[in-house]
C-alpha cells in the first residue's frame, strides 16, 4: 500500500521545473543574444522561479517592442508549463484510503479505479507539459520540429553521458549549444560544429537505461532532415532540428496553394503574401515544420456562424503561428465570401473564413487567405451546433473538426 505522502515524486518535479527554467533562461539567452548582441549584460544568477521571473521582466523592459510581446508570452507560458508539471505530480495514484481487501477480485474496486484515473490524468498531464515547453520555446523564437524518429548526424555531446527529462529540454540544450558556438564558445571558437539536431530518448518503458539520453548532432547542409522526412512513426526516439537561420524554408518561399484536410473533405486556401507577409512566411514555416502528410494536433475548426463566418485556430506543439496586425498592408474595405483572416483582430493563431461578403469589419481583421470553392465550409456552417444559453452566444460546433495542412 502507497504512503499518505510521496515526497519522492514531489522533489523530482520541483527539480524537473528548475532544471526546465534554466534550461530556457539559458536558450532564451542564447536567443536574444543571437537577435541584438550589443544589449545583452550579463545576467544575474538564476536559482529560483522569482529570479527567473525578475529576469524576464528585467528584458522585457530593454527589449524592443516585438520581443517584448514575445517575452510576455513566454513568461506566462512558463508558468503555464510549471502548474501543468505540479498538476502532473498532483495526479499521481492517490493513496487508497479505504482498500477493498475483502473481494479482491470484485469487479468495481473504487480504489483500483481511483488509481487508473490518476495514473491516466498524470500521463496526460505529462504529455500537456511537453506540449506547453515545446510551445515556449516556439514562442521564443527556437523552433524544436519535435516528432518521432531517430535522426542521424555527427554526434557533438552522446547521450549516454547527457540525459534531460523532456525532449523540450533537449532542444533548449541543441540551442543552448549552437548559441555558445555563436559566441565563440567551444574548441573551435566560431568556426565549432554547433548542434542543429536533437534525438532524446521519450518513450521511458521502451527506452530501458537509455530514458532522458539527449544526443545532441549535426547534419550537414543539405542533407537535412526533419523527423517526418526520417519516416520514423513508432520509433522511441524523439528528434527535432534547430535552425540557425530560415534557409530550410527555401523550398516553400512561393507556394501560395495551402490544402486544409478535413475528415469529411479538404478546403483550398490561395495563400496571400501581399495582404499579409508576416503571417503567409510563418503559415509557411509551420507547414514546413508540420512534413509530408501536414499532421497538425491542434488545428481544428470549432465556431459556426450561419451567414457569417467559420473559426478556428492553427495551433500544433513546436510551432506557433501569430505574427502581429501592425504593421501590414493596409486590407480590403469589404472582406469578400472566402477571405481567411486571423480572428478578434489580433495576428493569430484563431482564424475565421468570411461566409459572406462583411464591409462591416473593413481594415480591422489581417487577412492571409482565400477560399474559391466553399462548398465544403457551406456545409460545415449548417452542421449540428452546441445549444445556446443565450440567444447572442457564439456558436460552437458539437463535434470539432481537427484538419492537417499541406502546401504546393
Ligand atoms: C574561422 O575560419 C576562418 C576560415 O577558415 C578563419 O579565417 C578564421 O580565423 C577562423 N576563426 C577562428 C576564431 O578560428
Ligand atoms: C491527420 O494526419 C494524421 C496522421 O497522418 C491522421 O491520423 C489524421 O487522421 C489526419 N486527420 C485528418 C482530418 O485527415
């Protein structure tokens, strides 16, 4: 029988958060470096959440405008990320109060069904934090293109001598590595082999005593590969890449011709760099990121509005697409039937499809997208809703509908 207590499990998660927090301080170092060398100080010493805290509010206010969004973010992403791996620890097997030692085999033990349920919410929240520092590091500007498979390379740092505890840590080290190269840091000074792949060892039952090896690697220019090109669904490795620069979008620079794939049919959206570069280059990069096939967790559709408009939102670990409304070229007077733009007048990641011609909204909404053939999101608009509380409510689909994207 468990102890009331577990103070094990609890350490281990208040050393996962500090071992996590520095990672990323440490990236977003190397980061805001890369971006403006000539501001950065050193940094004062970072042993707590407050320091961290202190630290990103000391950068926040140096730091330019965007970057400052973009650190704002990340701050509350972070502590998003902390509570989820303190719910995680929370949501282990509680101890069972009252076992049922009198049947054994009784088919509807409440402790045994208690201890599946917290041990299901602990994984799930496990795989929620993950999810939530892939995004940080995204949203500070490392792109982890996390998936499965075992990439190759020369390997820089082995992995049976460096372990993390998530593959989100992982990437910061790749990033942490190349941006020591950067600096002049390493063997051979500016000229080092700097890490831009990452493999670390996930999957903790198959991964035996290799669990938390994080290999860090290089792969040549243009012999790049990112985990979906690796082809390796199933493997027990997680891999990404770190690019120091945006030469990987090369191949997709003028594709305008982006495929949203629906359960029930795909939708055709003509790219428009013109009305929105901003968001059209990171629309680009999340489909680059995404692979062959464009599986995309969490783009879905969830709001219907009949003779008005379809939202929802492109959002998948690893890869955020926001950009800001300003500055842009100025948009349509009228947002035609079919145009795509990012939602309530922000840069993303919520979206909505104009159903209608809609002068209302005239310059407000940054638009990036157009739909000629709407069949399909006619009938989406008139598929089954939520009920309402109130008349003025939004309307909500009854069953959301995820699609993955892919472009030529
Ligand atoms: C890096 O390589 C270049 C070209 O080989 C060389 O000129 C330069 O001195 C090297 N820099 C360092 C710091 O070794
Ligand atoms: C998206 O891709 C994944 C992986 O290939 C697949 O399992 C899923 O069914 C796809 N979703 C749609 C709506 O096609």
């Amino acid at each position: 029988m468990r102890g009331r207590s577990n103070p094990p499990a609890t350490i281990r998660g208040v050393t996962l958060v500090w071992v996590v927090m520095i990672g990323l301080a440490l990236c977003l170092l190397g980061f805001l470096y890369y971006i403006n060398p000539k501001s950065i100080e050193p940094p004062p010493r970072v042993e707590t959440l407050t320091d961290l805290s202190n630290l990103l509010i000391r950068w926040e206010k140096h730091a330019s405008e965007d970057s400052a969004v973009a650190l704002g973010k990340l701050a509350a992403q972070l502590d998003r990320a902390g509570e989820l791996l303190e719910a995680a620890d929370h949501a282990r097997p509680p101890p069972a109060a009252s076992p049922c030692p009198s049947c054994p085999s009784c088919p509807a033990c409440p402790a045994t069904t208690a201890s599946l349920a917290g041990a299901a919410a602990g994984a799930g929240a496990g795989a929620a934090s993950e999810a939530a520092l892939l995004h940080a590091l995204a949203t500070a500007g490392v792109q982890c293109h996390a998936g499965p498979a075992e990439l190759w390379g020369e390997p820089l740092v082995w992995g049976s001598v460096h372990r993390t505890p998530s593959a989100a840590e992982c990437c910061a080290a790749c990033a942490a590595h190349a941006a020591a190269a950067a600096r002049g840091g390493l063997e051979e000074g500016v000229n080092s082999t700097a890490c831009n792949t990452w493999v670390h060892c996930s999957d903790k039952a198959r991964c035996g005593d290799k669990a938390g090896e994080c290999w860090l690697k290089h792969q040549k220019a243009g012999e790049m590969q990112l985990p979906a090109q690796r082809g390796g669904a199933g493997s027990m490795w997680t891999s990404g890449v770190v690019y120091p620069g945006d030469a990987f979008l090369a191949p997709y620079d003028k594709k305008v011709s982006l495929t949203l794939t629906f359960e029930v049919g795909a939708v055709q959206v003509t790219l428009l760099p013109d009305l929105a570069p901003t968001s059209v280059r990171e629309l680009r990069r999340l489909v680059a990121l995404l692979g062959p096939g464009g599986h995309c967790t969490g783009c879905r559709l969830y709001r219907v509005e009949p003779h008005f408009l379809v939202q929802g939102v492109i959002s998948h670990p690893g890869g955020y697409v926001a950009t800001p409304r300003n500055p842009n070229p100025p948009q349509k007077k009228i947002m035609e039937r079919g145009l795509v733009c990012w939602a309530g007048g922000m840069g993303g990641p919520d979206f909505f499809v104009n159903i209608v011609d809609n002068a209302g909204f005239g310059d407000s909404h940054l638009c990036w997208g157009k739909v000629d053939d709407m069949a399909l999101l006619d009938k989406i608009v008139a598929m089954p809703q939520k009920p309402k509380a109130k008349q003025n409510d939004m309307t909500f689909l009854q069953h959301e509908l995820q699609f993955n994207m892919t472009l030529a």
